[in-house]
C-alpha cells in the first residue's frame, strides 16, 4: 500500500476578499511542484465566493471539471447555452473537450456559496463538449457509497458521466461505523467534515489522503463523518 497525506493546513490559500479558495494541487498563484496531481485528479479547489460575486466569463479546454456545492447556490452560464443554478445535494459535470467558456456567480445578496471544483484529465482529448447536471439525495449515502460521477463508457446507474476512468463516491458515516472501500485505480480521501481513520490514518476536517496499490481500504468513523472519494488513474 502506498499512502500521501496532505493535512488541511498544508494547502495554498488565495484570498482575494470576494473568494477565498484553498488548494489541495498547485493552482494558479499557488505553485508546489511537490503537489501537481494525484494520478489524474489534477485540481480540487474548496472555494467560497462572497454574496452578488463571482468568476467572469473565462475557456476550459481538454478537462472534466466537477463542482460539488456545499452551501449556497451558485449559478452558471455557459458556451453550450446552459444557464443553471447548482443548489446543495446537485453536482455539475463539464467536459470541456475542444473548448467553452463559462461563468460562474453568487447572485445571493447575503449568502456566501462554497464549493469544490475538481478537474480531471480526460482520457480522450478533443471531444464534443457536454454538461450534466444531477441532484443527489442525502439518504443515498448514509453509512453507503453513492456514486455521483462514472467513465461514460461503464456508468454507474444513477451517476454522472466523464470522459476518464474515475469514479467519485461520498459517504456519510455515523460514529463507530466502519466500511470497506474497494480500489478500482488509485483513491484519493478527502474528508469534508468529521474525523475518520482511514488506512490506519486519522483525518480531521478537511485532510486527505492518496492511497494506491492496494486492493481495499477500511474506513472508521470515530466522529459522525463526511467523505468525498476520487478514484482515479495513476497513469
């Protein structure tokens, strides 16, 4: 088994006042060529965007990006003439593919949103864009693995579809309840609230961990807990 750990308090922080956004990969101003990727998970950004702001219109190429709100609602516009609000409990898929633009806003005038954006690599460039969009029930995930996103060409039922053989899972944990994983590639931990032993290792909120060449990994939660797992391609 081959573990790597990032703690909460080792990742780059940008505060740019209307956003505050911390990231778990080298991003943007935040360059530690010691944390480029996980396999192909390339980005996982905790952001948290001021009310009535937001990102302007700006191009995606060649990435299957992931936004995951946590709280608040967050609205998009895009190339492909999608203009949505992701609410809590929803997650967005785009395939950027050949290239979009898009824009994302916090049209509340007294609620902050936060939420993670993740990109991955795709496994085929150049693709047709597309987007999807699905709300996920919390009962799906109690003490249970739902998954929220599949390789389109083996989806899991009831998934989101990407251009990439990962597959991103969340599971809420009551206290003391254990479970195993299952690895299908390399599976990176990141834990969104509680603290919860995984592979022997004790996370706190929002420390991860990247565990690969295992078959299976044991979760125990020693609080009620919150887990997000992107099961990725190391190669």
């Amino acid at each position: 088994m081959k573990k790597i750990r990032h703690n909460a308090n080792s990742r780059g922080l940008a505060d740019h006042g209307w956003l505050k956004s911390f990231h778990t990969f080298s991003f943007a101003n935040y360059q530690n060529f010691e944390r480029m990727n996980f396999g192909m998970l390339r980005v996982l950004n905790d952001d948290v965007v001021q009310p009535m702001m937001g990102f302007g219109t700006h191009p995606h190429k060649n990435m299957e990006i992931i936004s995951i709100p946590l709280s608040g609602t967050l609205s998009h516009k895009d190339s492909m003439g999608n203009q949505r609000a992701i609410e809590v409990g929803e997650v967005q898929v785009m395939s950027a593919g050949t290239g979009l633009t898009h824009s994302e806003f916090n049209d509340s005038k007294t609620e902050a949103v936060h939420f993670l954006q993740l990109w991955i690599f795709p496994e085929v460039e150049n693709a047709k864009p597309s987007y999807d969009q699905k709300m996920f029930s919390e009962s799906g995930r109690k003490n249970k693995f739902q998954f929220l996103v599949s390789p389109l060409n083996q989806q899991i039922e009831g998934s989101l579809p990407i251009r990439q053989q990962a597959y991103i899972s969340r599971i809420d944990l009551d206290k003391e309840f254990e479970i195993h994983y299952e690895l299908t590639n390399g599976a990176y931990f990141f834990l969104l609230e509680g603290e919860l032993s995984v592979a022997d290792e004790i996370l706190e909120r929002r420390d991860a961990i990247g565990i690969s060449e295992t078959k299976k990994v044991l979760l125990k939660a020693r609080t009620k807990s919150s887990v997000l797992i992107i099961d990725v391609p190391m190669v």
